[in-house]
C-alpha cells in the first residue's frame, strides 16, 4: 500500500478521511519532525501538504522515494518545486475550485478600504459619531484599477471591476493572449496611473517585494494597495514607511511577510484594512479545494498520474 506523509493538519473532516481511506501518518505530531524524516523517511512515496506548510528542500531530501507532492491551495513557493522537478516529482496544487472566492474577497477589501467601511464601523462603536461626523471617503466606480499578475484569479478581479466602471490596465512578465485589458510592461507606470493597485501574482522568489518602494512612490497619496496574494511580493518595510509619510492613502492586506506575526505599525493605522489570511476561506470552497486535493492523491495512487499539476 502507498504510504502517505501529511505534512501539517487541514480540517479535522479530511484529516480523518484521508487517514480512513489510505496509510497516512501525521508529520506534525511527530516528536521531532527532521529526526523522523531520516529515521523512517524512505517509506513514503506522497506528500499531501498545503500552501501553508509546503515541503522543504531540507524535508524533501529525506524522502529519496517520493514520487508525487499534492497541496492544497493554490500558492506553491512554500514547496521546494525546482528540487522536485529536478527529480522528476509532480506537484500539484488545487487551482479554479478557489478563483471566485479570492476573487470577491479582492473586491471586497477594495471597496472597504476605500470607502473606509471597518474605519466607520469603529467609528461608530467608539460613540465618536455622537461627537463629529465621519470624514469623506473615495469613491470606487469609475475609478482606474491596476492588477498585478493576469492569472485566473487576476481576470476574475478584472471581470468584477467591469460591475463598477473600472478602467483595468495589468503588469505581468508577458502580455496575456487575446486579453481584453491594456498591458503595461512596466509596473511603475502602471502605479503611476492606478486608483488601486491589486496585487494577485505568485509568490516565491521570482516576486519577491516586487511592490517595492518606487512602486508604492508612484502609487501615490491618493492611490490604495490591496494584495491577496502572497506577503513576500511587497516590500513590507517600504509599505510600512510609504503608509507613515502618506506616500499612498491606504492598504488592504490579506497576506503578510511572517504571518500570522503582523506588524505592530499596520495594526495601529486606521487606513489599512488587516485580514488574517482568508482569501479562499467560505464553507464551499474549503470543501471544494479538499475534494481536489483527495482526487489529486487518489489519480496518482491509482493511474500515476495528477489531476491539476503544476
């Protein structure tokens, strides 16, 4: 029987269907996670991971007979992909079942961090309203949306933003095949003429703090960050700065650089909107994303083969 290594927990519903189904064994409640991996390494053929724990080239070096890794989520630099691709291992992850949901959240924190819509609701459970009035706010429809990286999720925000007016102009490495929407190869400029500015690229080193802080300059006082992507593509430190010297007006953030270690600084200004890590987070599309991750395992088991790899 394929023994599976299950690198950290996901919900107590698929821990226990996966272990009912197949030889599962929990590397989190393990007493010494590296000294287990040497000791009895070489018996596992799948890891099934998510985005959250990944697999590390440290992790994956003591697994000489892994022949497939499936996660769960739709993020991957956590997992030592050029290892595995260098060893011939197939990676999958659980695309598509999650675009809507991010997609709406994106949207989501748009309109709130704009119109100020947490900001007011503190507002008004302070008893400041009985005070003074709420300052103005800045209005979404019609305003021009800047996306970082085309991907699927990246066209669904596109496609939302339709419903409110929205110019949308995009940066990516290359233009998107018959995409409808501008693309501007340079993300400066594309800061320089967004409202907002979405950052829904991958993570991992080829991004990293991407959004940087020339970016964010050319964001500027008036313009707001929304990032439902990974932490490590915007310079955090330079974010941090650029909110302080209201070099941008604000920021809406689903994904931080160390989470769940946030910032003390981003927790203490009223113009960033701080999530913790939510993007895909709804009942349906948990679900949705566990029963791909299940089929992925079970397509490998039974044909060798993937269903969504990388």
């Amino acid at each position: 029987m394929t023994r599976i290594l299950q690198i950290g927990p996901l919900s107590e519903r698929f821990n226990q269907a996966l272990a009912t189904e197949y030889q599962v064994t929990a590397l989190w409640l393990q007493a010494d996670p590296q000294a287990f991996l040497r000791e009895q390494g070489e018996q596992f053929e799948v890891v099934a991971t998510s985005a959250r724990f990944g697999l590390s080239t440290e992790q994956m070096a003591l697994l000489p007979k892994l022949k497939a890794v499936c996660s769960f989520g739709v993020g991957y630099d956590s997992i030592a992909v050029d290892q595995a691709r260098d060893r011939g291992i197939p990676v999958s992850t659980t695309p598509d079942v999650l675009t809507d949901c991010v997609a709406d959240l994106a949207m989501g924190m748009l309109i709130d961090v704009s119109r100020r819509i947490a900001e007011s609701d503190r507002f008004v459970r302070s008893g400041k309203w009985e005070q003074a009035g709420f300052p103005l706010a800045m209005r979404v429809s019609g305003m021009r949306l800047g996306i970082v990286g085309l991907g699927s999720i990246g066209q669904a925000i596109a496609r939302r933003a339709g419903g409110f007016d929205m110019p949308v102009r995009y940066h990516s490495r290359r233009p998107v095949a018959d995409s409808a929407y501008t693309h501007e190869a340079d993300l400066q400029e594309l800061a320089r003429w967004a409202d907002f500015l979405v950052v829904a690229c991958p993570g991992g080193d080829a991004t990293r703090n991407l959004v940087n802080a020339p970016v964010l300059e050319a964001l500027g006082p008036k313009g707001y960050l929304i990032n439902i992507a990974r932490g490590s593509v915007v310079d955090e430190p330079a974010l941090i700065n650029a909110l302080q010297q209201h070099q941008i007006a604000g920021a809406a953030l689903d994904v931080f650089a160390k989470e769940p270690n946030v910032p003390q600084a981003l927790r203490d200004m009223n113009n960033v909107l701080l999530l913790p890590h939510v993007g895909s987070a709804t009942v349906q599309t948990r679900q949705q994303m566990e029963d791909l991750l299940t089929a992925n395992i079970k397509a490998f088991i039974e044909s060798g083969k993937l269903l969504t790899p990388l």
